[in-house]
C-alpha cells in the first residue's frame, strides 16, 4: 500500500517506486561529464493533462514503457553520478543501466480542485516524488518520475531532473523524444551524448577575466539586512504585453536597436528588485542571464546535444546607477554581456573551471535570470494531448527568476520569483506605478 500525505485540500497515496531500465542493453562504464556540468540543484516540474475521450489507455502504463524504450537512447539517464578518484573528485555518471525511479499515485479530487494558478511549492511538491532522508545527490538517481491519477480522469507527469545530466532544452528534447515514442513516433531529434567536445584544453588556456565568479562585497548588510527576514514570499507577476510595451517605450531613443521583450523584463526585474531590497547606493550588483550557447560555438554543437551548454553570463552596475539611471542603462549592461558570449570566450570559462573549480557566487547582490518561455515544454503529448498547464514547482533558489509564458495569455509572461515579505510588497508596487499607470 502506499502512504497518504495530507496538505491543504489534497491528498496524494503514493505506492511504492519501481525502477524502469532500458528495454535493451545499453553501454556500461563512465560517463563523461564536462564543466559546464556542475549544477547539482533538482530542478522539479509539472505537467498537468485532461482525460482524453479518445484515449482510455492507462497513462501510467503509456509513460512507463515508453520511457523504458526512450531510455535506450538516453542511457546516461539510467545510471548514477559517482565522482572519479582518478580525477580530482570530477563528476561523472556511471551507465550501470539501474534505471529510473518511477511512482504511481492517486489524487483525493479532480484536478480542477488544485489551484495551479498559484505558485505552491508544498502542494505542488506532493505531485514529484521525493526520497526521504536523501541528504547527497549521490543517494538518488538523476531522474525520478511520479504519475498522479485525478478522479476526473485526467494526471498529473511530475518530474525531478537533477541540472547536472541536462539543461532546459536538452531536458525539453527528452521529454518531447519519450513523448513522440508514447505515440509511436520516431524520435525527431536524436540525442548528442559525447560532452567530450566541451573538454578542456590541455594545458587550459584562460584568456579573459571571468567576473561571474568574482565574489562581491556586501555593503547593503547594513543598511538593511534581509538576509534575517523568515518569512519569504513566492509568486508569479503577471507581464502583459501593454506591461512589456511600456516597459520597452521607456528605453525608445535612448537604445541604438529596439529592446527586446527579455531585455525589457530582465533589465526591469533586476532595477526593480534592487530598489525593493533597499541596496546600498555604493553596493555593486550583478545579473547572470543564463545564455544558451549552442550556436555560439565554433562550429556550433551538433543538434540534439544532450547535456548543459548555458552560460551565466554577468552584467554589472552600481545600485546608485541602476535606480536613477532610464532603463536603457541596465539593458546596455545586458545587451553587451549576451554579445560578449562567443567560441573564445566559453572555450576560456571551461578551462577556468577546470583550472580552479570555480562555483558561481550567491548572495543579496547578484540576481540570476532564466527563460524557460521558449523551451519546447509544452509539446509534450503522450497521448493524451499537449499538457494545459507545464512548470516549474519552485524557482531553483531564492535568487533566480525565471520567466514563463503565461499558460492561457498568449504573448503575456508569468515572471516567477521569491522575495523578503516587505521587499515583494516595494517590488509589487513598482510594476504597478511604473507598467500599469
């Protein structure tokens, strides 16, 4: 039998896991992982689908051997990380083919019960299976999968992928490869796997100065310290495209190209949330816009390419500078870091992890930014048709804010972050005087 977990309206009875493998024998050994490959968050997702009419198969048992047969392809999923001895305690997967943790569950209610609208981390978090007791990424596999059956008929695909094996689009193409196999279909995009092509060179070059690992001294502590606030507030904002419009027209003859819709928003979010912590005027801020380098290396990385190629890539400014400045003077700062990004300079940030095993700093001053609005989620049709409603659980940390495509509002952003209590109460109001008046 399995255990009820009781939350609010919901209630989940998870039965015990299984481990689904590969339908065919795999390649066994280690895998290899590069050092863009060092994000070891969970990164948790939902996917809500309708009962279908047309379809009465039961989607546990769809999702399950599809992803049995998907797996033969993306085999790395199916093992466990490890860390190398022969090589400085590197990550590494090993392919022991165990396979992938996967549950099923029952809902108490219907699916319209769940106000999804709301960015519940608790409720949200009853429909993604978690370990209990697991304290180290190396207690669990890198993919877990629960199927939660609603009383309407329709489900709930919650997943935990661990960041290391993939990022948002080698985890989209996944999702969209073990979606085309429910169906029958031929996998449209093959997966890359050889991350070698992203190893560093011997002995490693570093050719530029690489400020997004650069620690930044906090001198905001003392003005006004959040870091001590308990209570922290988790939420969507609604951007509508006349919010986005406004927020563009603010930029209009002071920019030598028009701003882009991620431009306006990331420059916005990052002024307005300076103001709204109350930074110390001399205090340096930073934004990390999570880059997809893909196509900026030389030649680019070949299609399907299963594994991370991002880049956190900084753009700076004195608080001071950030809230009395026009807008444009934070997309200038965003627009310059974006184009810096090319061969040389990723070539040089992989052999700079590998020379010093540098980790991106975190703290009240540094804010990372991430799109999943123009990942390829929401293809993920198993049988059942596209999901109504596919995102996050919970934004990855207190300071990363990730933009989404609003779930019914074409053209409109949901902009999903966690701020202090008396902090999102200031930025709340900001986008209200400065986008809606």
């Amino acid at each position: 039998m399995g255990n009820y977990v009781e939350n609010y309206d919901l209630i989940v009875k998870k039965w015990e896991p299984v481990l689904v493998t590969p339908a065919e024998e795999t390649k066994r050994g280690i895998y290899f992982l590069s050092n863009v490959d060092e994000d070891e968050n969970l990164v948790r997702t939902i996917y809500c689908y309708h009962h279908k009419k047309t379809n009465d198969d039961d989607p546990s048992g769809v999702i399950k051997n599809a992803l049995s047969k998907v797996l033969v392809h993306y085999h790395p999923l199916a093992g466990r990380l490890v860390t190398t001895t022969a090589d400085e305690g590197r990550l590494a997967v090993d392919c022991t083919g165990e396979g992938v943790l996967f549950v099923e569950a029952e809902a108490n209610c219907s699916m319209g019960s769940i106000d999804f609208s709301k960015p519940d981390a608790e409720t949200r978090g009853k429909l993604v299976y978690e370990i209990p007791g697991v304290k180290s990424i190396f207690q669990i596999p890198p993919l877990m999968i629960q199927v939660t059956k609603f009383k309407c008929g329709g489900f709930v695909l919650g997943i935990s992928f661990n960041h290391v094996l993939a990022d948002g689009q080698a985890a989209a193409e996944f999702i969209v490869s073990w979606a085309e196999t429910a169906r029958g279909l031929p996998i449209s995009v093959p997966p890359f796997l050889d991350r070698t092509i992203l190893k560093a060179r011997t002995p490693p070059k570093i050719e530029f100065h690489h400020s997004e690992f650069d620690p930044i001294e906090d001198k905001s502590s003392a003005v006004n310290d959040f870091s001590n606030e308990e209570i922290m507030v988790y939420k969507y904002l609604k951007f509508t495209p006349q919010m986005i419009q406004t927020a563009k027209s603010k930029t209009t003859g002071l920019l030598t190209k028009p701003c882009s819709s991620y431009e306006a928003l990331s420059a916005f979010v990052w002024r307005a949330r300076t103001r709204a912590l109350n930074t110390a005027p001399d205090q340096l801020t930073r934004i990390l816009l999570v880059v997809n380098t893909r196509g900026r290396f030389e030649p680019p990385l070949p299609k399907g390419y299963f594994g991370n190629a991002i880049k956190f890539t900084p753009a700076h400014s004195l608080a001071a500078e950030l809230v009395q400045e026009p807008l444009s003077h934070a997309v200038v700062k965003i627009r310059e870091a974006v184009r810096s990004v090319n061969d040389g300079v990723l070539r040089s940030t992989i052999d700079y992890c590998e020379a010093t095993r540098a980790k991106r700093p975190r703290g009240c001053s540094t804010v990372t930014a991430t799109t999943w609005s123009s990942l390829s989620f929401s293809a993920t049709d198993f049988g059942w048709g596209e999901p109504v409603l596919s995102e996050p659980v919970e934004v990855p940390s207190d300071d990363t804010v990730v933009f989404l495509s609003h779930p019914t509002e074409k053209w409109s952003f949901n902009v999903f972050l966690a701020l202090p209590i008396s902090a999102m109460d200031k930025f709340e109001e900001m986008v209200q005087e400065e986008l809606c008046s």
